[in-house]
C-alpha cells in the first residue's frame, strides 16, 4: 500500500476483572497495558446518548456517581462489554478501543470531570455524592423560581 498509513491494530483485552469492593474494573490488554478504572469513572463517561448527548455540546454532567457499582457485565460480541451500573444505567457500549482511550486518559479525564462539577458550582470534590444534584434552572418568565 503506497502512500497510505495503516493503523495499528486495537489491543484486545486479555483479562477483565470487575472489583465491587473496591469498586474498580481492572482491564489488562495484549500489548501490555492495564489499567484499573473506577466504576464512578466509566459511569461519568458512559459513551451512551444519555451521558454524551447527540453531538459536540450536548453531553449530559453526571452527579451523585462516587458509590455506583457494577452489578453486570456482559460482553457484545468480539468488541466491546456493556455493564449495568447499580443506579440502573445499561445502555453504553464500552469498545475496546473506549476502555483503552479511558485508561491511558484517565488522569486528565478524571480532572475534566472534577473542573466541569466545579464549574457547574459543586465545591471541592462534592457532586459526586449520592443524591447530588444539578441546580435546577428557573422557569422561563418567572424570575423567583416558582410555579405560577
């Protein structure tokens, strides 16, 4: 093939093993890789249409994930795995290449997510709590929130 770049092949997992103690899913892939990423992590960046929306802009802030299990995962196919969380979400398909990307980002993916709970004016590391919620916005023509 003249003048085309091929792309490296997607490492295939070799070992999946979910923690629910500890709440971690450790992941080990045939290049060597391996991560081990929190349930809370993988919830926040489901790549469902609930949590990333239908396009740039529309992704859907995730709040009260910090004790989220993983109470099923069940695999779709050669290429990806699909967990059920304990707070009932079950529609994101994690690819291989997904839990590879969330692992080997996981730092940075991980302050994006505590910056955009900042910035939706949780403090600290609070948002992240059980019952934690977005504040909800005003309703269109009533300036003091209630119902008229």
């Amino acid at each position: 093939m003249t003048g085309s770049k091929q792309s490296a092949p997607t490492p295939q997992p070799t070992a999946l093993t979910v923690h629910s103690k500890s709440r971690l899913l450790d992941v080990a892939f045939d290049d060597g890789a391996a991560f081990s990423l929190p349930f809370e992590l993988l919830r926040v960046y489901s790549p469902s249409a609930e949590v990333r929306g239908h396009g740039q802009g529309q992704e859907v802030l995730q709040v009260g994930k910090r004790e989220v299990g993983v109470t099923a995962l069940e695999p779709v196919g050669n290429y990806a795995v699909q967990p059920t969380f304990s707070d009932g979400h079950n529609t994101g398909l994690y690819s291989w290449d997904y839990l590879y990307k969330l692992g080997a980002q996981q730092e940075q993916l991980w302050q994006d997510y505590l910056n955009r709970l900042h910035a939706a004016g949780f403090a600290g590391d609070s948002g992240r709590e059980a019952g934690a919620a977005l504040p909800a916005k005003p309703a269109a023509g009533h300036a003091c929130g209630h119902k008229h």
